[in-house]
C-alpha cells in the first residue's frame, strides 16, 4: 500500500479516508521578443538580432537549474486551504492610504 504524506507539514495522509490534493506546478522560462513582421522587408535582420543580444548582455543563469519545470505535491485538506488562499506564499501588507489634505 503506498503511504501519502502532505508536502508541506508531513502530516500522515490516510488515502482510503482522507482527502488528498494534488498540486501539480509547471514553470517555464519565457521572454517577449519584438514584433518582427509589421517592419519593413529591407531590414538587415541579422544586425537587428546582433544589437538585440548586444543590449541584453550575458544573461546571468547561475540562478536557474533548467528552462522548464515540473513539481508535484500532495497536500492535506488543512494545507490546501492555505494555499488556495495564498498560492504564490506572497506576505500580504494592509496599506491604509491617507489623503492629500
């Protein structure tokens, strides 16, 4: 029998009585590039694309393990409500706005 734990506070998850979600999270590297087709046909774009890699520089990858991502998790039902509240984990600030009197 194979024995569920949730990811995020390893609680025991009993599968034959308890509910267990599965969170499935796909990340993926992705940058806009210009619209190329709504230009002129003279252009030299091979000089174009040399200026555009010129401006972006070294791109500094140290940070990133692989240009695509696939995770799994299993929550219990207390650790899925939290995180369906929160997904992204981002600290929510209430910011009281004043008037400019």
């Amino acid at each position: 029998m194979i024995h569920y734990s949730c990811d995020c506070c390893r609680r025991p998850i009993d599968s034959t009585t308890d509910l267990r979600y599965v969170v499935k999270l796909e990340v993926q590297a992705t940058m806009d590039l210009p619209d190329l087709d709504s230009a002129e046909d003279e252009r030299d774009h091979l000089l174009e694309i040399e200026e555009l890699l010129d401006e972006l520089g070294e791109p500094n990858l140290d940070y990133v393990d692989e240009d695509y991502q696939r995770r799994r998790y299993d929550l219990c039902a207390q650790c899925y409500q939290d995180y369906i509240k929160n997904p992204l984990g981002v600290e929510k600030t209430h910011r009281v706005g004043f008037s400019q009197n």
